[in-house]
C-alpha cells in the first residue's frame, strides 16, 4: 500500500472520530476537480469546481463515508455535436476500513481486493469521487431525446432544418432512371419534329 500525501482537498484526517462506534462528523468540501472526470465524450473539466457534503460515521470495521457530489460537465451531443452543459448531483457511500481490520481479514482469507483502507488515519476520497462522478455521466449523451442528428449526407444539423433532404436515388435503380432520362429526351424530340412539321 502506497503512503498517502499528509495534506490535499480530498484526503480526510480520521483522528477526530476517535475510533469510537457511533461518532460521527459532517464536512462540506469546495475543491477542484484534479484531473478530468469523464468520457471523451462528456466530463467535468480539470479545474472545475466541486461541491462535496458528506457525513463521517465510525463503526466497528472502520469509517462509513457518505453523501453527494455536485459539479458541471460539459461535451457534445453524440448526434449533433452541440455543445452540453450537464448538472452532476450523484449521491456516494463507501466503507473505509482500519488497516489493522483488513489485515486481520487478508490473513483468515477473507479479504476483499476492492475493499478501501485508512491509512495512517487518513481517507483519500479521491477515488471515490472520479467513481462516483464518472459512473453518473450519461455513456452517449445527447441534447435531446428527440435530436434527429446530422445530415448523414452533408453535415447540416437536421433540427435547425427540419425540411432538409436530398433525391437521392437507390443505386439498384440507377439504370432505370438513366433509361427514364433518356426516354424523356427521346420523347421530347419527336415532339420537336412533330412541332416543325406542322410549321
């Protein structure tokens, strides 16, 4: 286990539980985000700020933290590619063991690999949040449920044009319509010929 940093935003001193079953504390973070929280597609911006209210529980198998995490992300549309502005306000809970406890539970085999462990009194919630925050985020977001997209043809956004559209002819077709014009053009000279006879 790596040693963490004595300071930083997101790393919470235990001491002030006391180890005692039952005390509890409640903390209200304004930090910003450290890196980027997200997608390529969609994420909270390095230096964005985040709101975290949470409440610190002891209990007999360490330290429950709880509570919420509020920030904004920003992307694009999957569809359309405009510009989004996300609102995140996604709730968190995890339960940060003492590292005596989760040493007892590696050596009678009953360890768990995920499991989060204080160390030297100390809580890092960073984890925790890029978690929280990433798994919030919409996979494919988009404007609106509704948002027909681009124009798989010339790229014009179809809801500004809602009445946009090409002739487009199935390429099955093609020969017909090449035949069609020629018809046309064959049609159109006799009716030529028949005009100059009458003249």
């Amino acid at each position: 286990m790596t040693e963490l940093a004595q300071h930083g935003p997101l790393v919470i001193d235990t001491r002030r539980l006391a180890r005692r079953p039952g005390t509890m504390a409640e903390d209200t973070l304004e930090v910003t985000a450290p890196a980027r929280l997200g997608t390529d597609v969609i994420g909270v911006a390095e230096g964005t700020p985040v709101r975290i209210d949470m409440r610190l529980e002891s209990v007999m198998e360490g330290v429950l933290v709880s509570g919420t995490v509020e920030a904004r992300a920003t992307g694009a549309c999957v569809r359309c590619l405009d510009e989004l502005d996300w609102e995140v306000d996604v709730p968190f809970q995890e339960l940060f063991a003492y590292a005596d406890r989760a040493a007892h539970l590696e050596q009678v085999g009953d360890d768990d690999e995920d499991q989060r462990v204080i160390e030297a009194d100390q809580i890092n919630l960073e984890p925790l949040i890029v978690d929280a925050v990433v798994l919030s985020l919409p996979f494919q977001p988009v404007c609106s449920d509704d948002c027909p997209g681009l124009c798989p043809e010339c790229g014009v956004r179809l809801a500004g044009d809602p009445s946009h559209a090409h002739d487009t002819i199935d390429p099955r077709w093609a020969a017909l319509g090449a035949l069609r014009t020629a018809e046309d053009a064959g049609s159109a000279e006799v009716e030529q010929n028949t005009q100059e006879k009458r003249n």
